[in-house]
C-alpha cells in the first residue's frame, strides 16, 4: 500500500509515471544543461549514482517511481522490509529483499511491471528508493544510526551504494534450454551446479577524458565494462578527436565471471546418455563476488544481456564473429544450498515431529561424552576420525521424515532403502546393497601401527555385467541421490572433463580452472 509514511522525499509528486520502458540510450555522451539553483537543490542525492547518464526531472516515470516506492519503505509497514540492511564492504550496503513479501504488502503496479518487463530500469529505482529511505530521511537517520555517514566524511568520500538481492520470484525459473535470444532483457532464474569461478577482477563503469584541443572535460559511462575513447568532442564548434584519459577519476566495481552447469536430474529423459549437460554464465558484481564456490548447487536471479563475440582468426572468421552474441545473465542475488523458493524461514515442525525427537532420537552430546569422541576418536575407538563430508542442509520436513521412517521401520531400514533405490529394476539386491554402501561411505583411519598415515573411507564401486542388466539405470539412480552426484557416459566426457580443465575466460582473457565431473562431485 502506498501511504505517505514518513518519508519527506525529494522526488516530486510521485504518481507513478506512464509505466516501464527501456530508458533511451545516447550514441554520444553529451554535458546536461545547467540546472538552475532551485531545479539542483531538488535533486536527490540517490540520483546520479544509480541514474548518473539521465538529467533529473521531476517529471521522469523513474522519479516518480522512486518517490512512490521511498514512500512506501519509510513507512511503518513497508521499513520492516528495509530495516534488514547490512554493511558488506566499505561503502557497500546489501538488502536481501523477498519479492514475494514485497508484492504482499506493496500496492505499487509500476514497479511490477517495471521489473517484469523491463528490469534494467525497474532495479535502479528499487536501489534508489532505499538508498534514500536508509540515509536521507528522518525514519532512517533515527532507526538505522550504524549506517549513517558523518558529515566531515561525506564531504571527502564518496557516497555508499546499497544493492538490492532480490530472492524467490515465482514463475521466473527456467531451463538451460529455454535460455534464447527472447529472454533477452527479462528478469529470470536458473538453477545449477557451479562449475567455473574466475578470479575477482575491477570493471571499469565510468571514466573523464579531456579533449587535447580544447580541454572540454566529458564522462563517458560503460555499461557492459568495455573501455572506450570518445568518438567527438561534446563542446560545440570543437571537432577534437584525440582525447587524454584521465584516470584518477576512474571508477570500477569487482566482477567475478562463474559458469553453472545444468543439474543432471533436470536432464530430458533420453537425453542424459548422448549429450552433455548444458552451461550459462553468469556475471557477479559488487557484493555478489565470491558468493559461490565449484561444485555448490545455486540459484541464479538476474537479467539476460548478451556481448559481442571477441574477433580472431581469419578475416572472414572475425567478420562473421562481428555479428556473433553470446548470452549471460548478470546476476541480482544467488541463494546457494537451498531449492527454487524455498526460504530460511522454515516452518517449526509439528507436534509429532517433536515428541518423536524429545523420546526418540538420541542424546548426541551425552554420547559424544560417553563414547570420548574428540579424546577417544570416532565411535570410541582410538584414531578412527569421521571422513570430511559436508553436511547437508536438511529442511524441518526432511527430519521429520526421518523420525517417522525410523519409527516405522525400526530393525528394517536397511530393507527398505535397498527397496527403493531404483525401483524400476527388480531384484538385485546385493548390487543395490552394494550401491547403498558405496553412497553412505565409511569412516577415516588414522592408525598408530600404520604410521599415522590416513586410510580414506570412501568407497569404489566397479559394476560389471551382461548388457541390459540395468547397470546404467541403477548407476544413474546412485547419482541422483547423492547431494553432488553427477552421471557421466564415456561417449560425452573425455579425461580432461573428468578431472579440470584450464580455460581462457573469454571476456576478461585470464585463465581459470573449470572443475570436471570428479571435481564437481567431490564430498556429495
């Protein structure tokens, strides 16, 4: 709902503009007209940061955009949005926002649009807006006084920018496969397993030339991070082409490039034998660097942009690459270890659920006590130390299941994981055993009598048998179990993709290391 709150503003009326559209862009940087006291006073000081190329106007659908939603986050229903802002870096500011939550308590249908339709001009007015309600309104400045800049300090340094992580947009999951030249410039997500990280590097988003003829000053923005030099001179009658660069006013955000890798459960049937699994890249920036690492499953929000493919070769190769775009998404959030709209809110569990675990589970500190497992070592035997797994994330549901099958089948577990571990196979029992055991794995020794050298627990399976036995069904059924199984055939992975692969990025032209199926798959 959009009330007044206690947002003074800056921003005009606010009545929600003529709806979203791409803001036009310029072929040549020219210098805003002078505004007149009165008309600069007026403008926020969100507005050059997140909207440095457009002159402010009160005018501007963005504007009255920004102002209807700084109204809404100041007040009292919309800051409990807000109020979860944290410092990241230094003059960096993150927001975790639901957009679910949003759209629950937000009346506001521009900005909806904006963001479906056209997200390159609907996520700079969302980062506006709380920016402004964070430092420049009473609500702010009185609710959050640990983000607020001292006045000496905003004078020399240069004002803080606040990123907003937009998480669990309903009907925005895609596939690898649907990710085509239509999408360009929607809002979409995709779920994958990480599989390259490229190191963090500065991307260039704004730089001064000065004009070697008659030293007019201009700023040229580079939205995609590529470097380049004016084409003309801005300054009327000056037809100036050689321009010096002045690189004290430079300035750059970290850019981090990942791949991620289609999951190989989300493969079509029939497909997963023939084809190897798809990829897409994705770019992070600002407080998204470093928020994934190879082999974690994540969840991707972002818009699709496309970049010129990068010239070489022969003359005719590098004019048919003139033409050539690839896809990326640049990214808005990732959430890693979780699925596609699940939250870390997660409902408490039920009332049997907590008797089952008050009278039936364990009491694994007394045990660890009695047992002496940090003394004594795992299970109480000397030098036996559990292998390096990570946990996984279990949900409250999945630990209620647990209890309920472990009532319910208690002395027969066993049985019935056998049973259901491929169950369109019948029989094999002993190799299904054997494929149970493998995915369990077993502990690692360190023994004394042996030199203290470390016996891994993990365990090999070698399924060997007659062709139709179901050996590539019961394999294939192992890896989907598994929290980082990956199935792999010998027709569509070679040596190299089994373990890494040294890449050149094509974008930064730095090297990188992209994790292979034994890679990827370690620890699941």
């Amino acid at each position: 709902m959009s009330g007044r709150g206690r947002f003074g503003g800056r921003f005009g009326r606010g009545r929600g503009g003529e709806g979203p559209s791409q803001p036009s862009q310029p072929s040549q940087p020219t210098p805003p007209p002078a505004p007149s006291p009165a008309a600069a006073s007026n403008v926020p000081p969100s507005w050059s940061i997140y909207f440095p190329e457009l002159p402010f106007s009160e005018e501007d659908r963005r504007a009255e955009l920004v102002a209807t939603l700084a109204r809404f986050f100041s007040s009292e229903i919309g800051f409990e949005l807000v109020k979860n802002v944290r410092i990241v870096a230094e003059r960096e500011v993150m927001l975790e926002l639901d957009y679910v939550a949003l759209k629950a308590r937000a009346d506001i249908p521009d900005l909806f649009a904006a963001l479906e339709m056209a997200p390159a001009e609907g996520l700079p007015c969302l980062r506006a807006a709380v920016h402004e309600v964070v430092f420049n309104s009473p609500v702010g400045r009185s609710e959050l006084p640990h983000l607020q800049i001292p006045a000496a300090a905003a004078r020399v340094a240069a004002p803080p920018r606040v990123d907003v992580h937009l998480v669990d947009v309903p009907d925005s999951l895609l596939s690898f496969g649907e990710l085509r030249s239509r999408n360009v410039g929607r809002l979409v997500s995709i779920r994958g397993t990480v599989t390259r990280v490229a190191p963090i590097k500065p991307l260039v988003k704004s730089l001064q030339f000065t004009c070697d003829k008659c030293e007019q000053v201009q700023t040229l923005w580079f939205p995609d991070g590529k470097y380049r030099e004016p084409d003309a001179c801005v300054m009327q009658g000056c037809r100036g082409k050689k321009f010096t660069a002045q690189h004290d006013t430079v300035r750059c955000v970290d850019s981090q490039r990942v791949r991620l890798q289609e999951l190989s459960a989300e493969l079509a049937a029939g497909d997963e034998d023939g084809r190897a699994p798809r990829f897409a890249d994705v770019e992070l920036e600002g407080s998204l660097c470093d928020a994934c690492e190879p082999g974690e499953i994540a969840v991707v929000l972002g818009v699709v942009e496309t970049v010129s493919v990068e010239a070489s070769g022969s003359a005719m190769q590098r004019q048919r690459d003139q033409r050539m775009y690839d896809i990326f998404i640049n990214a808005v959030s990732v959430v890693k270890g979780r699925g596609f709209g699940e939250t870390s809110a997660a409902p408490g569990l039920s009332a049997a659920a907590a008797r089952a675990f008050q009278k039936g589970l364990p009491d694994l500190a007394a045990e660890d006590a009695h047992f002496g497992v940090k003394s004594l070592g795992w299970l109480g035997v000397p030098g036996f130390d559990p292998d390096g797994l990570d946990t996984p994330d279990m949900s409250h549901s999945d630990l209620e299941f647990i209890v309920r099958f472990t009532e319910e089948c208690a002395g027969e577990q066993f049985k019935h994981l056998v049973h259901s571990l491929c169950p369109v196979i019948y029989g094999q029992e002993m190799v299904k055993a054997g494929l149970l055991l493998s995915l369990f794995g077993g502990v690692r020794k360190t023994l004394a009598a042996s030199g203290n050298v470390p016996t891994r627990g993990s365990i090999h399976t070698l399924l060997i048998g007659d062709p139709g036995l179901g050996k590539s069904q019961l394999l294939k059924a192992a890896s989907k179990l598994a929290p980082r199984g990956m199935y792999v055939s010998g027709r569509s992975v070679s040596k190299a993709g089994l373990t890494a692969t040294v890449v050149k990025d094509p974008v930064s032209g730095g090297d990188a290391v992209e994790g292979g199926a034994m890679g990827v798959s370690d620890g699941g």
